[in-house]
C-alpha cells in the first residue's frame, strides 16, 4: 500500500517507530506543526528553528539512545533532545564505519 502525505502536514514521518520526522519547508520555533505517525495526526510547538528537509524529535530522546529514521537507525544521540528540536550533526553522531564502536554493532550512518 502506497504511503501519502496528509494535506497541511508540516513534517514527514516515514515509519510509526521514528524518533524523528523531517521538515517539508522552513519551520520557525514556537510554531504548532502537525504531522502524521501511523493512522494519528499529531502536534508539537517547535523549540527550535528547523530548515527544511532537516530532522526535528518528535519525542524526547535520551544521550546515548539511538536515533530511528525511516524505521532504521540512523545514529546516536550525543546529548538529550527535546521534542521539537533540530535533530542534527549537533547533537546526533553517525555510527557507522567508527572502529570504536564496532563491538557495539554499530553500522548505521547519521542522515
């Protein structure tokens, strides 16, 4: 079955178990967005900027959690972030390729 896009939506989330959805434009914080998880549409006030095709939390993610996006892991949160913060190199780290956590089954890039 086909996915589609709700009208109005302000963030695209791929996969219900996302941690993130990203920007279909330039978002300004403290605005209300609204975007679609599963068959329910949901809302959060922005607490940060988000340009458009970047990531933002849709619920809060611990430092050291890893971080879903299209249904896969994309990397690690390197601090907590809030939802409706900029999930970015800031404060999420690829995990795939590092030597140093290959042991801990990283194989996963930041995207």
């Amino acid at each position: 079955m086909a996915k589609s896009i709700e009208a109005g939506a302000d963030a695209l989330v791929v996969d219900a178990q996302d941690h993130v959805a990203t920007a279909l434009k330039d978002l300004k914080a403290g605005r209300e967005i609204r975007f679609r998880r599963g068959t329910e549409t949901e809302q959060l006030t922005l607490l940060q900027d988000i340009p458009f095709g970047h990531k933002l939390a849709i619920r809060a993610i611990e430092a050291g959690e890893e971080v879903r996006k299209y249904g896969e892991v994309i990397g690690r949160a390197t601090a907590r972030i809030q939802p409706g913060e900029h999930v970015h190199v800031h404060n999420i780290e690829g995990i795939r390729g590092r030597g140093d956590q290959a042991a801990e089954g990283g194989s996963h890039a930041a995207n």
